[in-house]
C-alpha cells in the first residue's frame, strides 16, 4: 500500500483546470454532470483513505477495542508515518463526518422548513407570495416542488420575462439540479481541495436553467434581460440553500453567456483542446484516486484479515 494510500487526498488538484476551463468552454449540462461526478468520486476516495489510516492510527491507542493483532508491526508497517498520519487521521476523519453531517441536515431542515411555511397555500406548481421584497427560487420536494416567486419580482419584469423566469426555475426542479449542488457541497467538505468543483458546479447549474429557459420560450435575449433586470432589484433569497433566480453566480457573466451564440451540445470535449486535456487530466486523477483507493482498501483488508485472531 505505502504512500498510494495518500494519494486521493491530493488527486483533487488534478481536477481544478477543468474546474475553470469546463464552465467556460463545455455545455452546461455536460460541465455539471462532469464536474459533480468527478467530485462525488474523488471525495469518497479521500474518505476512504482518512478511515484506512484512521484503522492504523486507532488500533495503536490504549484500551482500544480492536482486536491486538490490528496494532502488530505488519500492520503498521502498510501505511507509513503511521504513527503520526494514523492518529492525525482519527480527528480529521471526524471533522469529515462532523462537517457532512451538519451540511445534510441543515439541507434537509431547510428544505422541511420551506414546505411548512407553503403548507397552507395551494397546493398549484407556481406560488406567488404578497411579498414586497423581490426574490424567486425552486423549491424540490418531488410532487411537492414548487416555483416560489413573490408579487414584488413580478411587478418589476415583462409578460415575456416572467415566462422567462418561470422557465428558468421548472429547469431547476425538472434536472434536479439541488441534487449536484447537495453533491458537490458535501464533497467540498469531505475534500477542501474540491471548493472550485463545487464553485463552478453552482455557475453551470445556473447557466443550464438559462439554456433550457431560452430554449422554452424561443429567446436567449428575453432571459439574459429577465436575468438582468431580477439582479438590480433581488436581495439575496431569504432560504440561503435554495437556487434563486439571479443571486447566484457571476450574474453578468450569464447575461454575456446568454448575449452570444448557444454553447454546442457535445458532451465530452475534444483531446486536442485545453478544455479537452484538463478533461482527461481531472479523468485521470479520478481514475488513480479510485484505483489507489480500491488497493489499499483491499491490501488493508487482506492484512488485518491475516492478523486478527480466530
């Protein structure tokens, strides 16, 4: 196993020129779905490595209840520096779980705590709320999801814009986009070396449901003036965790993207591009991280199968 075993925590650096270049130069949809896969992989396989030099770590603590054949030196030799990574692993591996953890629960508690307060509204796709504070933002919840926008936002767009916005949200619930946001935010705090996946991820989802948006109501112009005109006059949306209409990401550089010609559908870029070779290089990265991890998780297993007792 030796030093491979540190490797996926690394690996993530391979990733961050795609990181860039993929949300400049890739569809949307296959910038997202790309990048959010390539975090998903790389932050298991870092977890993985935490909890193997955590196994080392913790068997060499006294009054532990593993069993005594865990702490032989055969053991200890697998992974080296053992007795300053395996213990230096045991708090970090908590801090992984810890800060995980709290990021599901508060994802979950706000989502639970937005449908509560829609409970006794209608229960229609689209609720305009008498709000005077201009804000929009999907609400998923599978049958229960909903488009939230408030009388405020609509005052201020035109017939044509708001088609615009309404488009823009149903884009949002119909991709499930909540889900690769959920998915690279936990792998940004399961990795921090995974924050620009998770970065860029929030700007491709926002750039996707402006695609699809676009293309519902036939005009790229009509939502980048949709998108402008929400930006001078939104706050922040009052349920941080949710996507909004024009809070998130670099606004004008969505309104420029949506003033140019459409990005072209290819899903996987050319070898022989920048964007290309950052492609295959944060693929590559992703390969070994998988690969070092599935070894050493195999030759860990396989030599505290040989030491414990029968």
């Amino acid at each position: 196993m030796g030093v491979f075993v540190f490797l996926p925590l690394v690996l993530p650096l391979t990733a961050w020129p795609v990181a860039r270049l993929a949300e400049q130069h890739l569809h949307p949809r296959a910038a997202t779905r790309l990048l959010s896969g390539v975090a998903v992989v790389m932050a298991v396989c870092s977890t993985v490595c935490l909890g193997l030099v955590m196994v080392v770590g913790t068997a060499q603590l006294p009054g532990n209840p593993l069993p005594d054949g865990w702490s032989d030196p055969e053991v200890r030799a697998a992974v080296p520096y053992d007795e300053v990574a395996g213990k230096a692993a045991i708090p970090a591996l908590c801090a992984v779980l810890v800060a995980c953890g709290r990021t599901l629960w508060r994802h979950v508690r706000v989502r639970r705590g937005a449908h509560r307060a829609l409970a006794g509204l209608p229960g229609t796709e689209v609720v305009v709320l008498p709000d005077g504070v201009p804000y929009a933002y999907a609400l998923p919840g599978g049958r229960r999801a909903r488009v939230v926008v408030t009388t405020a936002l609509l005052d201020r767009l035109e017939p044509a814009e708001r088609r615009a916005l309404f488009a823009h949200e149903r884009a949002h619930l119909t991709a499930g986009h909540h889900r690769f946001l959920l998915a690279v935010g936990l792998a940004a705090r399961a990795n921090p070396f995974l924050r620009p996946l998770r970065t860029a991820v929030s700007y491709t989802a926002e750039r996707w449901a402006d695609e699809d948006a676009a293309q519902a109501v036939g005009s790229r112009r009509t939502v980048a003036r949709a998108i402008g005109k929400a930006a001078l006059v939104s706050r922040a949306t009052p349920v941080s965790t949710l996507a909004g209409f024009a809070a998130p990401g670099p606004v004008p550089r969505r309104v420029a993207a949506l003033l140019g010609p459409a990005p072209a559908g290819r899903s996987w870029p050319s070898a022989f591009t920048a964007v290309g070779l950052a492609a295959w290089g944060a693929a590559a990265g992703t390969a070994v991280s998988a690969m070092s991890s599935a070894n050493s998780a195999v030759t860990m297993f396989l030599i505290l199968y040989a030491a414990t007792p029968l």
